[in-house]
C-alpha cells in the first residue's frame, strides 16, 4: 500500500469518528452506528428509510423512537390545518415505536409570548429533539439559541429556525403555483385588463421566507405581464399572524380605500386568513363569485370546505395529514445520530372542485 493511500484512509477514518461524535442523540446502538457510517456514503440513507417507513402508515418493522422523548408545539390547536399535522405526528410516533408518554405537546396559541413560553417548559423536559412550529420569526431566532445551547437538535415547521432543518413547503414554489392557475382563471375571464386590482393577504410577521408564499404569487403575475403592468395594480395587505380577524380587517380598510374595486384577484397565506377576506368583502356588498378571482394555500379541512361552496377557485394543498411522515422520520433519525436534509419539502397539488374528490371525499 502506498503512503498517500495510507493517509487517505487514516484522514477518512478520523473524519467518520469525528462526525458521529458530535452529531445529537449518539446514545444509539451498534445498528444505528453503522447506519450513521453509511450516511456519510449515501448521504440521507436512514431517513430515507425511515420515510418509506412512513409512508406505508402502519408500524415501523424497527422500533427506532423507543427509549426516546419528542417536544412538538402547535401553531394553534382548534385549526383544522394544526390539528392534522398533530394527528399525523401522534400516529407516525406510534408507528416508529415511540412512547405516548414521552411525547410532549403544547399549544401556542398563534401567540409569540406564548411560543416562547412554551418553548422554555419543553427545554426543561429535555427532550431528544424539538418540533417547533410556531409563526414568528423572531422568536425562532431566540428558540434556535436556547436550545443550540442544549445541544437539543430543532426540527423548524412551515416557518423557519435558524440553524434547523426546514420542513414544509416551498414558499415560493407554492405561491407561484397559485400564481399561474390564477393567470389560467384571468385568462378565461376576459385577460388581465378585465382585472382592476390584485390583493396579496401577506404575513409579515412570519419572516422573508414565508412572505414568499405571497410574493411569488406577484411574480407569476410579473413574469406573464410584465412588472410594468402588475405593480400598479398590486395591493398587499398585512393579515397578520393568518388569522381571520386581522385579514378580515386589513381587506375592510383596503375596500374603504379603493371603492372602484369590482373585478379582482385575491390570494392568501392560508384558508383561515381567507376566511376573514370573504367576509370582508361580502359585509361591504361587493361579493361576487363571479367578479372574484380566489386562489388560496393549504386546502386544509376550511379550505375544503371553500372550495365546495364554492367561495374559493382554488387552493394548493400542503397535506397537513402527512407532516408526520416527514417529522418523525427526521425526528427519529437525528435521535439515532444520522443526517437529515437541511429542507424536506411536501408534494403539493393545485385542487379545484373539479379534482377534489381525487383527494379528499366529502363530508
């Protein structure tokens, strides 16, 4: 054997110690050391697994989250969106072998303080990894910090924590997704000259990342159109924290400013910010299916519900009902010492009423 071989294989093998000694939740079993190994060869290879695990919806033939503890905090409980993806969290936990007991849960509320709040009671449980799903971008700054101080790895929902792997939608993609049926809709309408205003249901407080659920909805819109003729036409709109009291408010204030308003397309974050814009418009008498281009996100049970009655044209869905079969296979994979990827982004589908019952059956 050569001497430059030689160092190769004793650098490559201080490197593979080096890397799975600081990687979290090393406590595993022989098993998962070797899986750990293999990662570095075939990059995600346990979560991958894992995945197909849970995708079959039933339980894991290895019982991976057993001896384990999970935190999950909700956006809100009550929205049909959040109570899917804790639904699916609860059962995936169960598939993987992991203990009801031993996952912990609280709710923010839509709340900032009490994310923050809630955050610090699920350090103290000291759990081996963190799901945090929670709007505000601030406080998943100071989240990332405390418990990057732990050494307790973060696993960031729909909006993101600085330093954790992202799991959710791809903001922009989504939006212009919603962008290009939007134009589809406009065209059968009559083309963008029939339209007087375009209204973005944005929220701020979610950060840059999520803000591109709404801008990239504009720049399907710019890049059919060209910005010259979008941009005076644009309205955004502050909906808040995507609820439907805040958007039901900033949507009253943009009609009282804009009374000529007769023909438009509206978008949202999400179906209950939409919620609060439908009423908006129909308590100033200016509803009219047939005037009110609507595309919104997520097609959650509200936004179902939406498009039946047909108040909506259509949503992209996000499928909330299988968050879990990406958060527990990551979870559990970074409880074993393995890699996961820095974003797993869901599959999503553009749903009318037309393709709805493809998806979902009525209830």
């Amino acid at each position: 054997m050569s001497k430059t071989k030689l160092i190769f294989i004793l650098v490559l093998a201080v490197a593979l110690v080096a890397t799975f000694s600081i990687m979290p939740g090393c406590k595993g079993t022989q098993a998962a050391t070797e899986k750990t190994v293999a990662e570095s060869e075939s990059g995600y290879a346990l979560y991958e697994q894992l995945r197909e695990y849970a995708k079959a919806n039933k339980e894991w033939p290895e019982k991976l989250a057993a001896n384990y503890s999970l935190a999950f905090t909700n956006i809100m409980g009550g929205i049909p969106f959040c109570e899917s993806v804790w639904q699916n969290v609860q059962d995936q936990w169960k598939f993987a072998g992991g203990d009801p007991n031993k996952l912990y849960y609280a709710d923010n509320q839509y709340d900032a303080t009490m994310g923050l709040q809630n955050a610090d009671i699920m350090l103290a449980k000291k759990p081996n990894v963190f799901i945090n799903f929670q709007f505000d971008s601030k406080v998943n700054s100071i989240i990332s910090n405390k418990f990057g101080s732990a050494n307790i790895p973060i696993i960031a929902v729909d909006v993101p924590t600085p330093g954790a792997p992202f799991m959710g939608v791809n903001n922009f993609q989504v939006a212009y997704m919603a962008g290009e049926k939007a134009i589809e809709l406009v065209e059968a309408a009559g083309g963008i000259d029939s339209i007087d205003k375009i209204i973005l249901m944005q929220m701020p407080s979610g950060g840059e990342v999520v803000m591109l659920r709404s801008e990239g909805f504009y720049q399907a819109f710019a890049d059919k159109y060209g910005a010259e003729k979008i941009d005076p036409m644009t309205i955004r709109g502050d909906g808040g924290a995507g609820e439907a009291e805040q958007a039901n408010q900033a949507l009253t204030d943009i009609l009282s400013a804009n009374p000529d308003i007769e023909n438009a397309v509206l978008t949202s974050v999400n179906e209950q910010t939409m919620s609060g814009c439908i009423a908006a418009v129909q308590t100033a008498g200016r509803w009219d299916p047939e005037k009110w281009i609507v595309v919104t996100q997520g097609c959650d049970e509200t936004g179902q519900q939406q498009l039946r009655d047909g108040l909506t044209d259509a949503s992209v869905a996000y499928f909330p009902e299988k968050y879990g079969e990406y958060l527990i296979p990551a979870s559990v994979a970074l409880m074993n010492g393995a890699l996961v990827p820095p974003f797993m982004y869901v599959e999503n589908e553009v749903i009318t009423v037309d393709n709805i019952d493809q998806f979902y059956s009525a209830k």
